[in-house]
C-alpha cells in the first residue's frame, strides 16, 4: 500500500539526504513539500514524487554533478515525465557541452549517446526506479 506522505526524517532516510539539505532546498525553491506548515511544531510532509525528487537530486550529486546541473536536469525530468512515481523502469540520457550549458535530455538511445560521445558531450545515462521505494 502506498503511503500518501513522508515526514522530513521519512523523506531524508529514504532519499539518502540530510535534514540540512531538505531544508536548503525547500528554501532555494528545488524541492517543496506539499505540506509545508511553518512556526514551532509544525511538520512538513512530502509526497511520494517528491521523495523520488530528493532521491535523484542526491544521486547527482554523490555522482559528481553540481546542484546547479542537477536542479536543471530534474526540471527537465519532471517536465518530461511530469509523474516520476509511474515512471518505473523508464531510462534517460542527459547531455550538455560545457560550453553553452545547454542540458538535453531523451529518452535512453544507445545510437544519441554514441553521436554525444563522438562530439565529446558530457552524456550521463540515468535510470529511474522507484519500486523499491515502499519496501
């Protein structure tokens, strides 16, 4: 059964995240929580999309990528795949030239990722799944 929100020691055990960093990107604007009460004893609750949200963020960024890189990817991401819940087992394929900092984003295409590679492109596969998230 899938539960319907995470509180924020929930949603930072399962994303791999810090408190601090939940905080930080709820004040930057990168990940908001549905439920965001403020002043003393409130709680904050997030959805299970937005726990997948904080779960990639994380992985970028153990994975080398800068929050700036990874906001942008995860914009593309959600824009794309607006409901990261149902996107089990669904594959991606990011790039960018460093030069103009232009992110692309398709879906996972072994013959895109060789033309990237041969252009010398930053190209990072991505695989998303979130099955295991209720375990």
């Amino acid at each position: 059964m899938q539960k319907p929100f995470f509180t924020s020691k929930e949603a930072a055990q399962i994303s791999g995240c810090t408190l601090r960093q939940l905080q930080y990107w709820r004040e930057k604007g990168t990940v908001v929580p549905t439920i965001d009460s403020t002043g003393t004893g409130r709680s904050i609750y997030y959805s299970p999309a937005e726990v997948v949200e904080l779960a990639v963020l994380e992985y970028w960024l153990r994975s080398g990528l800068n929050l700036e890189i990874a906001t942008a990817a995860l914009k593309l991401l959600k824009e794309k795949s607006s409901d990261l819940i149902h996107t089990v087992s669904q594959s991606w394929l990011f790039s960018w030239d460093g030069r103009t900092e232009l992110l692309e984003m398709v879906e996972f295409d072994e013959s895109k990722a060789i033309e990237w590679l041969r252009t010398k492109r930053v190209v990072i596969p991505f695989g998303l799944d979130v099955s295991l998230m209720y375990l």
